[in-house]
C-alpha cells in the first residue's frame, strides 16, 4: 500500500510532489516517537523544574528494564501534562542529559527519582502503571526557597538561618553530610559484601556436608529399600 501512495504521489505531482510526501511521513514518525515524551538535560532543567516537585526516570538506551517501563512511564508523562506542581520526565543518560546522569550520580538505569530538584530521593516502588500514577498524585509541593508557604514555621527559621551563611560555609556543611552519608554507604556494601561471602561459605559447607552424609550411609539407597518393602507389605 505504501509504494501504491508514492507511486501514485509520484505519478499525479512529479518529483516534487514525490519530495513533499517524503518530508510529510518523515514528520508524522517523528512526531509520533517524541509524542509526550519531556526528556530533560542539564541545559534545560533548571527551568524546568523551577518551583515544582519532579518524578523522573533517567535510563539508557540499551537497558530492556528502561523500554519495558516506557509505555507506563510514557503514560503518566501524558497525564501529567501542563501540571503546575508536578513534572514528570525523562533523562537519556547515553545521550543529551549524559551530564546531567553524572551530575546526579546515576548508577544504574533506570533510576528513579522524585522530589525536590535539588534533593532527589531514591524511588523504590513498583513499575507498573497504577503504582507510579499513586506515588505520583500523593507527591506535594516540598519546603523550600521557591515554595515558602508550604514550610512549618521550624522549616522557614533554617531556611532564614541558611541563607544568613555566606555559600563557602554551606558549601563545607554540604560537603561534609555528604561525606558522612557516603561513608554509611560504604560501611553498608562492605558488611553486604562479608554477609554474601559468610553466605555463599556456609552454602558450600551445607551442600558437602550433606552429599558426605548422603554417602556415608546410603541415604538414596535407604530411601528406596524403604519405599520398595513398603509397596511389597502392601
């Protein structure tokens, strides 16, 4: 059908007709693929995501758990179109907003995160649809600068107290909590990482021991005898 339609473009308007057809399909499939799509870079997020509470994916091209997600994701994004609060977006870290996946310290794709833009929190629920549309219409404007008047008035007295401290000093404090969190980090992958070889030890002390004593005493064959005298008393 499609090479009727040129043929057909072709033979009613000549060449140029046969161009403008082209240039029109070519249109309509771009247009199809970026069809809801907010893909975000480090260039454009600032604006963006001013004054609004953010729940975007950053994944990679290649990732099968980042295309079997996107027809949900890409859903929630349609839904959350034009909101005033809430953004919903993509980030392609093998692409444009590579940068912006470094920036953020993206480890693993794809990666979820929500919340204030400058304090991304680690999303951990489901996938499907239902579950990310939940999460998604519980989440609020949060505390801060740009959002005054959803601050408790303990939130406003830090923020007043921040801002009183020249950015040399908040930087170091910045610097310093992130240090101290990275070092639980750590301190957490390294007990993970002794617990894992304590495990896999005892598995493999389990499984001899086990096929030792199985031997040892013919428990197979035990087993069988057993179940064969039982048939024949029968």
């Amino acid at each position: 059908l499609n090479s009727l339609r040129f043929h057909l473009a072709f033979e009613w308007g000549g060449a140029g007709a046969m161009q403008h057809l082209v240039c029109a399909v070519l249109a309509v499939a771009m247009t199809l693929r970026t069809v809801g799509a907010v893909e975000l870079t480090k260039e454009t997020w600032d604006e963006a995501v001013a004054g609004k509470t953010v729940f975007v994916k950053f994944q990679a091209q290649w990732c099968d758990l980042c295309k079997r997600m996107k027809p949900d994701w890409d859903k929630l994004i349609t839904a959350y179109k034009g909101d005033q609060q809430t953004l919903i977006a993509d980030v392609d870290c093998t692409a444009t907003g590579k940068s912006l996946c470094e920036q953020v310290s993206i480890r693993s794709y794809p990666s979820i995160k929500y919340g204030d833009p400058s304090d991304l929190q680690d999303y951990k629920g489901g996938r499907d649809f239902a579950s990310l549309k939940m999460f998604a219409d519980a989440l609020g404007p949060h505390c801060s600068p740009l959002n005054l008047e959803v601050c408790d008035e303990d939130q406003k007295k830090l923020i007043e107290e921040f801002k009183a401290m020249n950015s040399r000093k908040r930087l170091e404090m910045i610097t310093s909590k992130e240090s101290e969190i990275k070092n639980i980090e750590t301190d957490f992958e390294a007990a993970r990482t002794a617990l894992q070889k304590e495990w896999g030890l005892a598995k493999k002390t389990k499984e001899t021991d086990v096929a030792m004593l199985q031997e040892e005493v013919g428990l197979d064959l035990l087993r069988l005898v057993h179940e064969h005298e039982a048939k024949v008393g029968l």
